[in-house]
C-alpha cells in the first residue's frame, strides 16, 4: 500500500499545480513580460569621421505593471546603406546582409516604474575599425532599451557621416503647408479648443513656425515654399484681439493680450518674419483651401476670387505679397479643367505628391529632376513632384507618433539619394510635408536641412525655371469630387440674398463683403467631405442678411377702411439698421388698382418716413392686401398683409338701389291716389 502511494503522489502534484495556476488571473503571466515604447527625442543629424561622436536623447515610457530596472540604451551601427532600397530596409528590420560596425550599451540611472515615462540622455563615440574614412556614407543605426539584460523597446535610425566636404550638395525643394479648418462659428464662438491648443506654447502650429522662424534666420537658411491658409491667418487674427471659445464645459473668453489671445499673437509675428525671411517663397492659396476640381461648373468663376481674396489676407496679415506663379494644389488634387484654369489665372507651377502624377515610363531615377511637364489647354505646366522615397517616410504613420525619427530618417534619405552619385552637379530632389505633419516634423525636417552640407535648399520657382521638365505626363484624380446640385443651388441663392442687400445700401458697407467671403469658405475641402456643416455654414449667412434687410419694414394699421371708390391708403416705412438704404413700397392685391410703387431713397438708421398711395377699388367687401418692402433691384426684402374693409357702394349696384327706391315710392303714391278718388 505504501508503495501505491508513492506511486500515485508524482501524478497528483503536478496536477494540483496546474490547478493551481488555472485559479490565477489571466494577466497575471502577461504582467510579467515588460512592455515599453521609446520615440526619438534628439539624435546628431550627421558626423564628421575625425570626430564620430553622437548625442541621443530618447523618451521612454513603461507600458507594463512591474517596475523595470537594470536600464540601458543599446546603440548599434550596422554597414553602410548603399542605395535607396537599402536604407528603407534597415529603417524597417535589421540588415540581413550586413554586419554590426559597433555596439555600445550606456547604462542609464534609476528605473521605470508602470506608467512612468522618462527622457534618458547618452554620448556615443561612434569610432570603430570599420568605420570607413575614403568615403562618406549613410549607417543604419538601432537603438534598444535594454532591462534585465533583454531589450524590451526598439527604434530604428540612421546617421550621416562625412569623410570630406561636398563637392556638389543634392537640391532640395521642400514645400511646407500650415492650414487649419473654419473653427469660428458665426457668432464669432470658437467651436472648441483645437486652434487654441496649437498656438500654445508645444502646440503644433506654435512648434512648426518656431522651427521655421529658427531654421531661415541661420547662416545657411533653409529655404521653402509656404503654402498657408489664408483661413488659418484670418482666425489667428481674430483670436488676438480677444474671444471666445466653447472649451466643452462652457464658454470662456480670453482677454487680448492673455493667454490664447497672446499665443496667436506670438504666432502671427513670427510667421510674419519667416515669410519676410529671402529664403522662404509664400505660395498663392485659395481663400478656403478649396481642392481646384471642386470649383467647376457654376463655381468655376469662383478661383479667381479665392487666389484674389486669399492673396490679399496673406499680403495684408503677413506683410509678404504670394507668388503669383506658384501654389500647392489642396490634397494634391488637379485635373485637365482646373489646371486651365490655373494657368489662365498666372499659375505655371505646382507642387504635388507623387501620388498625382504616375511614373513617366522608364527614366533615370538618379539623375531625373522632380519636375514633369503637365497638360493644361494648350499649353503645359510645370509640376514638381515629391521624391517618393522621402515622401514615403513624411507620410508614414512613423511621422505622427515619432516625428523626430522620421525627421532623422527623412534626412538620412535625402543623403543617400546625394551618395548615388556625389559627383554630378545639378541634381535636385523635392519634399512636399503633408498638411497633417505634426510641427515637431516641420521643425525637425528644416532645422536638419538647413544644418546639412550635402544639401542646398531651392525654391519652386528656381527649379522649374533651371530644370528641364519630365516628359508631359498624365495625372492621377485624387480627390475630384465636386459639390452637389444642391449644394451649390444653396451657394448661388445665398449670394442672391448679399446682392439684393448690397443694393439697398446707400453708402459703401464690410457687411456685404464679410459676408460674400463667408459663402466662398464654404467651398473648403473639408465641406466635401462634411456638407451638412457647410449648409449651416451658408444658412447662417442668409439668416445674417434676412435680420439686416428685415430691419427696413413698413408701418400700417391692421384693417384699412375705404368708404369710397378712390381713396387713399396711408403707412410708414421705417429703418431699424445701422445703415442708410433706399428701397422701394408698393402694394398687391387683385381687388384693386394703385399707384406705382413708390421710391424711398436715402432712408436714414431710426428714421421713419410716410408714405402715402392712392387707390382705385374693383370690388367691396373685405380683402387682404399686402405691403411689400422691395430692394432697388426689384427683389422682395420684406412685407405685411393687412384687411382693406371696403364699404363704399358700385355704379351698378347704386343705379339698383336707386331704382327699387323709386319703385317703392310710385307704389306708395299709387295706393294714395286711390284712397283720395274714391
């Protein structure tokens, strides 16, 4: 028996164990591998072999629910990328095909407890045997944090290191886009914080024209085309002097020179002197960042007024006059109608992603410029095209959760194009940073740029002008959407509505033309994709303009009693506005005649005027009559209906009375005489 026992004890524990672990929660064996993420906070863009040293900064943050300790930040350098491709794919996995040029651990103090997130800062010296000094070349780089022994979090990077100056540095057209969508209600209500978060100090907008503003004002400024949003300058403008925003527990009003107010302030005058800078170029923009193939069909006479309009707001806000040869196409969209139409307005380049415009057949990629030859009537014109390798590492989803990295590796790509072929003057590559690029990427990006010696910025209209253009391509739609019917039927009567009200104006007024700038802004891309926000965008406009002209109303008595034929019908006009107009009063009804409708020209704010009508009746009785107020142009702007209570008798209808009158007395007459005979 005892011997059973021993038997049976080895089966049974282990199957207590695993009863056991199977009471434990779920998480608890997951709680025990470390998680954490790390994101690029500052990295040396590139070297000089002499002194190889590097300077890393990164920001680590304890995803798991154990503390991690033991820290260090792994630093490996793999062989050169020689082209392209190889870069892409060691910013991706590690190289297969080569080997480790050198590996440092840099032991970092404390630890990491969950949820903590720390910024840990290292110097490496980068100097190894391997370390090539006849040629300048791109090293991949990775870096791990390490705990325990085990790396637990890794990004993937690149340095720059030069062996001898740059005999002929790469070109670089960069394009920069800082827009922002209508967040001011009608009401001069900010709909939430979103602008304001931008402008603060971190924020995205304040940390993009931070960079910018640095980046120019070096002995090697960056150079770069700007597209900004007219729209974006209108609503800074409007924050300076004060306003109010809903922050989503409430309203809340900011004060000029306060807070919110002094942040848009702040960013308004350093955009101003970074589109003063000699190496920046503004581009033209439409007033409403409209995509160009949404403006077709009724709209299309609209382009001409959102450059118009757009350029004098940037000329007017920033002190800098738009090019007027140059822009960048909202969402990269073209196609055949809208590039004719650009071109008749002065444009000859834009700036598109390669998204727009399809490989030309079999070109050299080493050597061909960005610059394609597009159809547009009967002439073409220029498009630069974004180099796709470097568009590919702005436009990953790495550029929204580590734009620093991306900046890094953005910059490691543009060398590696220049190490293709560092022997050939002339070439140039191109960059068009999306408008969704966080600041920290547009910062990164110029201040790296600027910084580099293998590379010299240009501007669009430098490299269309000395470039030879690709052979003409097609393009691709990308967003060639237009408004519908009914959208645009809503467009035309709102504009109907501000002319009618600007020809009763007397004396020149803002309101008409604040007005008609609001209807084009509801033309902005993002109604294409939100045309209910759109529709109450342009009813807000209507109901603007129908308070104005309804402020101008005739005055009359509820019943108007006429005791004859002809008579005459009193009333009033009055003028409630703030502005002096002229219109006209007349009156409608199919039951009597009148005189033509009466001119009140001049009529003054608080004045009211009395008017007077003579009319002719067709029938009696009771009979509504209306009083309409109407523009000089004929059309409605505001009435009333009265009761006209006629008691006045007809010809016809007095010839009858008459005649029974008469009857009734040779009757009566009749019966006297008889009694008097007999």
């Amino acid at each position: 028996m005892s011997t059973r026992r021993h038997r049976v004890r080895p089966l049974l524990l282990p199957a207590t164990a695993l009863v056991l672990l199977s009471l434990l929660p779920l998480g608890t064996a997951a709680a025990q591998e470390p998680r954490a993420e790390i994101a690029l906070v500052r990295q040396t863009p590139w070297v000089e072999v002499e002194e190889p040293s590097l300077a890393v900064e990164v920001r680590a943050r304890n995803d798991g629910d154990a503390e991690l300790g033991d820290l260090a930040l792994r630093t490996t350098m793999y062989t050169p990328a020689f082209s392209r491709s190889d870069l892409e794919l060691a910013l991706v996995d590690d190289p297969g095909d080569t080997t480790v040029v050198r590996q440092q651990d840099v032991v970092l103090d404390g630890s990491l407890a969950p949820g903590q997130e720390r910024v840990f800062a290292a110097e490496l010296s980068l100097a190894a045997p391997e370390l090539n000094e006849e040629q300048s070349y791109v090293y991949p780089l990775r870096f791990d944090l390490i705990s325990g022994g085990s790396a637990i979090a890794t990004i993937r990077s690149a340095v720059v290191v030069l062996v001898r100056d740059p005999l002929y540095p790469l070109g670089v057209q960069t394009g920069v886009q800082l827009l922002a969508p209508l967040l001011r209600g009608p009401d001069g209500v900010f709909t939430d914080t979103a602008l304001e978060d931008a402008v603060a100090t971190g924020g995205s907008i304040a940390t993009a024209v931070d960079g910018l503003r640095d980046a120019v004002d070096r002995r090697r400024p960056f150079r770069a085309d700007l597209s900004i949003s007219p729209l974006l300058l209108l609503q800074l403008e409007d924050m300076t002097d004060g306003y109010r925003v809903d922050a989503g527990d409430g309203l809340r009003e900011v004060e000029p020179g306060t807070a919110g107010a002094a942040d848009a302030a702040d960013v308004l005058r350093s955009l101003g002197e970074v589109a003063a800078s000699s190496s920046t170029r503004v581009t033209a923009s439409t007033l409403a960042g409209a995509t160009l193939p949404s403006l077709r069909g009724p709209l299309a006479r609209d382009l001409e007024p959102q450059l118009e309009i757009g350029g004098g707001v940037i000329e007017r806000v920033l002190g800098a006059e738009p090019s007027p040869r140059v822009t960048v196409p909202r969402r990269s969209a073209i196609d055949a109608d809208s590039l004719e139409r650009v071109v008749a307005r002065g444009i000859e380049v834009v700036l598109v992603t390669p998204l727009a415009v399809p490989p030309v057949g079999p070109t050299d990629v080493l050597t061909a410029p960005p610059t394609v030859a597009l159809p547009a009537g009967r002439v073409n014109l220029s498009a630069i095209v974004a180099t796709q390798s470097l568009q590919n590492l702005v436009t990953s989803d790495l550029a929204l959760t580590d734009p620093v990295l991306a900046a890094q590796q953005t910059l490691a790509m543009a060398a590696t194009v220049w190490l293709e072929q560092p022997g050939i003057d002339g070439r140039t590559i191109s960059l068009l940073l999306p408008e969704t690029a966080p600041g920290t990427l547009v910062a990164g990006i110029a201040s790296r740029f600027a910084s580099a010696p293998f590379l010299h910025g240009v501007n669009a209209g430098e490299l269309a002008a000395s470039a030879t253009p690709g052979r003409t391509s097609g393009f691709q739609e990308l967003d060639h959407r237009g408004f519908g019917a009914s959208y645009v039927d809503a467009i035309r009567r709102s504009r109907r509505r501000i002319d009618t009200y600007r020809s009763m104006l007397v004396e020149p007024s803002p309101l008409p033309t604040t007005l008609s700038n609001r209807v084009l802004l509801s033309e902005g891309a993002e109604f294409l994709d939100d045309p209910e926000a759109g529709l109450s965008l342009l009813a807000s406009v209507d109901a603007r303009v129908d308070a104005e002209m309804g402020k101008v109303r005739p005055g009359i008595s509820p019943v108007v009693t006429l005791t004859s034929r002809n008579g005459r019908i009193p009333l009033t006009v009055s003028n409630s506005g703030a502005e002096p107009v002229s219109v006209r009063v007349g009156l409608r009804s199919p039951q009597l005649e009148t005189t033509a409708e009466r001119d009140v020209n001049e009529l003054e704010p608080g004045e009211t005027r009395d008017i007077v009508f003579d009319v002719r009746l067709k029938t009696t009785g009771q009979f509504p009559l209306r009083v309409v107020v109407e523009a000089p142009t004929g059309r409605p702007v505001s009435e009333t209906t009265v009761i006209v209570r006629s008691t006045a008798y007809s010809r016809i209808a007095l010839i009858i009375t008459v005649g029974a009158a008469l009857a009734l007395v040779l009757l009566w007459a009749r019966r006297f005489f008889r009694r008097t005979s007999s």
